[in-house]
C-alpha cells in the first residue's frame, strides 16, 4: 500500500533513526511529513522518494 501512514516512532525504526532525530528532521522541514492533531505523521511513499533523491547525490 503506497498511501501507507507513519507515525514518528515508525518512522525512526523505517529508518533506524532515534525518534528524537525524526522528529527533530521533520520540525526542519529536512523529512516530508504533515502534522494531525499536533502528532507527526508520514506517508511510506514520500518517504520512499525522499530515500531516492537524497541518495542521488
């Protein structure tokens, strides 16, 4: 499922970040996430292309 949602916890563990880190990335705006409720959430898919732009150079 491409649409998949993560919670920031999830998220750290995708990829075997500490949360704090995480959480601290997407306050930057450095990892595309969106905020519900005041809670961090993440789509796998924009993280998925996220993972491939950086990696690109």
């Amino acid at each position: 499922m491409d649409d998949e949602i993560l919670t920031i916890e999830e998220i750290a563990a995708f990829l075997k970040i500490k949360e704090k880190t995480a959480y601290d990335l997407a306050a930057k705006g450095k990892l595309p996430g969106f905020k519900v409720g005041g809670a961090w959430r993440f789509r796998r898919s924009d993280i998925e292309q996220w993972i491939e732009e950086s990696t690109k150079g």
